[in-house]
C-alpha cells in the first residue's frame, strides 16, 4: 500500500475503511435476534462479506489513483515517488558507493542481478552512481580487454536489470554532467 499522496485516493481509502467498519457492526446488529440472545451467522456473514468487497473496492480505486498520479509525476520528470527516500541535492556525486550500500539502497537481489549481468557481458564494474530517478542508475564499467570506461544507465524495474546507454536518457546524462566530479 502506498503512502497517500491524492487527496481522492485518501479520501476513498477512508471510505472503504469506514465501509468495512460499518459493515461490520450492522452485521452484528442485524444478525441479532432481537430479545434472544441468539445470532444468525447467515445474516451477519452476509453483512461482513459485503461490507468486506464494497470497502476493499474503494481502497483498490485509491491504490490506482494513487499509482496514476505516481505515474504521471514520473512521466512529467518529476519523482514523485513518495517511498523513496529524499535525496539531499549535491553539488557532486559521492564517490565511491560501497557494495553494501548499493544493497541496503536496491536491495540484495537487484545488486546480483547488476553484477551478473555485467559478468556475463565480460565487463567490470568500477563504479555504480546511485541516482534521484526512480529505479535508475548509473554503472561506469570497462570491457574485458580494453581500456575505455564507459557510463550506462541501468533500469532496475521488475526483476530484471537493464543496461542501455546514457545517450538514451537526457535526463540522467543531464544530472551527471551537472553533478560529477571535476
């Protein structure tokens, strides 16, 4: 679940809580059997499940908002990926980035993962550039046999990594050019 950020996706996720709630005690109260202390479970299961689907609806409506309006941060350059953590804005890269904090910022399996990929690629890696933009970042590796390093930008979305050339973002090539070392 994401943090609420939309004002209507807040909105409906505490209506769907609220349904829930309410559902709930109405299914108590109308399954009673008035003056017996007795219960029709029929009746209040009825209640319970309705009021069950009706909010988790209404909470999956926020989740899509709230995905749209990530979406639309994103397309429009901005990040608006609100479970990232702040980048404080630098005047220049912090090199260099350890293996450790490579992990504890993408996690364990996406770091083997960049580091396979460029192992099968016959190319070591000297350097990763942690970036602001969500899911990329920037590898400085060198060919088997050669002696030219070269910046890719690789894409960590969904389970695979992906490299492609820096030329190909604007954007990053942007942020590197304005904030690497001189």
């Amino acid at each position: 679940m994401l943090p609420r950020s939309n004002v209507i996706g807040r909105v409906l996720f505490f209506i769907g809580i609220f349904l829930m709630i309410v559902h709930f005690i109405a299914g108590i109260y109308f399954g009673s059997i008035p003056y017996q202390y007795e219960q029709v479970w029929s009746t209040t299961f009825m209640w319970w499940i309705a009021g069950f689907v009706s909010g988790m609806l209404f909470i999956g409506f926020s989740e899509i908002i709230e995905l749209l309006q990530r979406m639309l941060g994103q397309q429009k350059g901005n990040t608006v990926n609100v479970q990232e953590k702040e980048k404080p804005a630098t005047n220049h890269i912090e090199q260099p980035v350890s293996k450790e904090e490579i992990v504890n910022e993408l996690g364990e399996n996406t770091t083997n993962q960049i580091y396979e990929l460029y192992e099968m690629q016959n190319k070591r890696i000297e350097e990763i550039i942690l970036t602001p933009f969500e899911k990329k970042i920037l590898v400085k590796s060198v060919r088997e046999g050669e002696f030219v390093s070269v910046i890719e930008v690789v894409s960590t979305t969904g389970n695979d990594a992906i490299n492609s050339t820096i030329e190909k973002h604007p954007e990053l090539k942007e942020w590197y050019k304005e904030n690497k070392k001189n």
